[in-house]
C-alpha cells in the first residue's frame, strides 16, 4: 500500500514538474513573443496618416494561442491640400474602409475601400477616418489599424492647354477643373468666342485658329471668382495651297447674306449637342482644301477658302457632320442654299451653294442626316468657332484640340 502511494506521490510531483514546465516555457514564448507589428502605411494626398489605435494579435507557437497588443494615440493635423484630387493608397493585403466627412456634418462626402482618387466638392475643413484589417491567417498575426486626421483643404482651379502652339486651322482647348466656390469661369481672348461647356474633366471651352491668323504669341485670360490665370498661345504658321479659281461671281446681295449669317456666329450654346468623332458631309474628296488660296487667271489672289469645296454631281446628298440644331436653312442670293447646324460649345457648320435644302430653321439633326443636295456649283462646307474659321479635315481625323481632353472619338 505504502508502494503505491509513492508512486502516485511521484507521478503527482511529475506532473506537477511537467505542468511548471510547459507553462514556464509557454510564458516565456509568449513574453518572447513580439507584439509590435509593422503598421501599414496608409496615404491620402501622398501624406501618411497616423494611426491612432492598434489591436494586433501576435501567434504563440505557431497560432496555438495568440498575444494580443494595444496602442492608442491622438489624431493629428495634415498639411493643407491645394488639389482637390486626392490619392488614397491602401495598403496590399489589407482590407480598408476610409471615410472623408466634412467638418459640422454627419455623412461623409467621399468613401472608399481600396486605393483610388477622393475628389471633394467644396474647400473646407475635413477629417479622414480608415480602417484597416489585416485578416487571420494560419500562423500569422491578424489585427486591426484605425488612422484619423485633420486637414484643410485650399484648392484653386487648375487651367490647362491642349496645346500652347498651335498652327492656322487648329483648336485650342482651355479646360479648368477643380472649381470650389461654385462660381462660372469666363475666357477672354482675341483669337476666337470661347464658352465653357461642361466635360468628363470639368470645364472646356474651345478656341479656333482660322487659317489667316496672324503667327505670334496671344493671351488667354480665364477668370473664375478672385482666381485669373493667364496662358500664352503661340500660333505658328502653316503653308496651304495654290489654285486656280475659275467659279463665276454670284452677284448676290451681301448684305442679305450678313443679316442671315451674321447672328449665327454670335451662338455659343454651352453643351456638347454632338458626341463622337466628325464625319465628312460626303464620301467624294474635296476639290478645294481649307485655308487655300484661289488665285485668278493671271495669278492674282481672289480670296482664301475657309472650308471644303466637293464637286458633286447634281442632287448628290450632303450630310450633317455631326449631331446638332440647324440655326439656318434656307437660300440667299449669294451662296444659294444654305444650312447652319449649330453644334454646341461654340462649334458650327456651315453649308453654301447648295442646289436643295431638306432641314428646316429650328430642326434637330443626327450625325449622317442628309441637310441638301449638291447642284452646278460645287458644294463647300465650313467648321466655325465663333466667326473663325477651323480645318474640317481635323475634325474628321480626330486630331483637333476639339476631342481634348474629354474621350469625345469614341
């Protein structure tokens, strides 16, 4: 009997041993462990924000059990943002939910959960919430990182060129974006009516180079609320082509073509009536190209074409480039049947000499709809903006400032 209890004894004190010797390594592992783990880098405007409260959970002998770690500190205040595009970068692996909520109210104004651009509306005082979860996995620390900070932000509108030289026949586009008090820009320049019609990017307005403008550097003044900027354009000269001109005068009355057309340069509707790349008004080849010069039999100059003469055979349809309202329709005893489509944001076209009319003043007409037909006299076609005149065939490649920087091709 004694026997027995000693060995119970002796069993009992192993065990106990054992136990004191397991947990004793257990803590000293789970001491030895290290909580601290590497905090995601978390950006918005290219600035890290702070992580303001950590809860990790380290492994213990492979995930068996888990140490667990807290940290907590205050938010801070970022520098100010002039830009209201903002980049958020979330950290890979992670699983982010951001929040942007402007100070005095509730909802946020912008949210995200993966890397991305925050716009914002409206300057002001803002705080930027994320939080970011790293998920559990076998064997490996999981935990969450909250980050909170304060920022103002500052912005001024941003004003860019399609292009600052440009040669005769062009299109420059002024876009501005990142208008924050609600106020209209306005475009002041010599080279052309501009308005500002709303794109994928902000505001665009449209400045047309006619093919006699005189090469050197002009000003584009945009205004918006306090802010001005003023951009250089340099117009570069282009070399056009010489031609025999053997069409008669019409002898038309001028000043009945001028109380027609005249208003029309004047329309500057402010919104894209068309959409996609311009089409020629007809499959032939022009006979004349735009911006050249027409020179009589004795090799003095007659005048400059500011569009696209097409030799025709009678009753050939001409088509509307592109969608658009037609501002006139109609026929004057200088230019024989004649069509204006207004296309919006400042662009129109124009259709002279043709031998029928089929639109009337006031009617919508689509991309391809036919507005005439061609008679004796070859049919010319222009592009305006404003009153100046533009290179149609630039519309019809694509490569006008007009497709800039909206995706208006497509």
């Amino acid at each position: 009997m004694r026997i027995v209890k000693r060995v119970a004894l002796w069993l009992l004190f192993v065990t106990v041993l054992c136990a004191a010797l397991v947990g004793g390594v257990l803590y000293m592992l789970y001491r030895s462990a290290d909580a601290q783990p590497d905090t995601p880098v978390v950006t918005l405007g290219g600035q890290a924000l702070p992580c303001v409260e950590t809860v990790w959970h380290e492994p213990v002998l492979n995930g068996l059990f888990y140490k667990e770690y807290r940290t907590e500190a205050g938010s801070s205040e970022l520098p100010a943002f002039t830009s209201a595009a903002l980049a958020f970068e979330a950290p890979p692996g992670a699983s982010c939910e951001m929040a942007v909520t402007r100070e005095g109210e509730s909802a946020p104004v912008a949210a995200a959960g993966a890397s991305g651009t925050v716009r914002l509306a409206a300057n002001g005082r803002y705080t930027v919430e994320v939080l970011c979860s790293v998920p559990k996995s076998e064997g490996a620390g999981y935990g969450t990182f909250r980050y909170r900070a304060a920022f103002t932000l500052a912005a001024q509108p941003a004003v860019e060129l399609s292009a600052e030289r440009i040669e005769q026949g062009g299109v420059v586009a002024v876009n501005v974006s990142g208008i924050m008090d609600g106020s209209s820009p306005s475009i002041e320049t010599e080279l052309s009516q501009a308005v500002f019609v709303p794109t994928d990017t902000g505001l665009t307005a449209y400045i047309g180079i006619a093919y006699n403008r005189e090469p050197g550097d002009y000003a584009v003044t945009v205004r918006c609320g306090e802010f001005a900027q003023t951009c250089t354009v340099t117009v570069v000269h282009r070399d056009y082509a010489r031609r025999l001109d053997a069409s008669a005068e019409s002898g038309g009355s001028v000043t009945e073509w001028q109380n027609a057309i005249f208003p029309t340069f004047t329309l500057a509707t402010p919104e894209h009536l068309w959409s996609g790349r311009f089409s020629p008004p007809c499959t032939a080849a022009p006979a004349v190209g735009y911006g050249d010069f027409l020179l009589a039999a004795d090799g003095s100059l007659r005048a400059r074409s500011a569009g696209l003469d097409y030799a025709l055979a009678a009753g050939e349809a001409l088509a509307a480039p592109a969608d658009g309202t037609v501002a006139f329709a109609g026929t004057l005893s200088l230019t024989g049947g004649t069509v204006v489509i207004d296309h919006g944001a400042g662009l129109k076209s124009y259709f002279y000499h043709l031998d029928g009319v089929q639109c009337q003043t006031g009617d919508a007409v689509t991309a391809g709809q036919a507005v005439g037909t061609a008679g004796a006299a070859p049919a010319h076609y222009e592009a305006r903006i404003g009153n100046q005149s533009v290179d149609p065939v630039q519309l019809f490649e694509g490569t006008s400032g007009l497709y800039w920087p909206s995706a208006l091709t497509s």
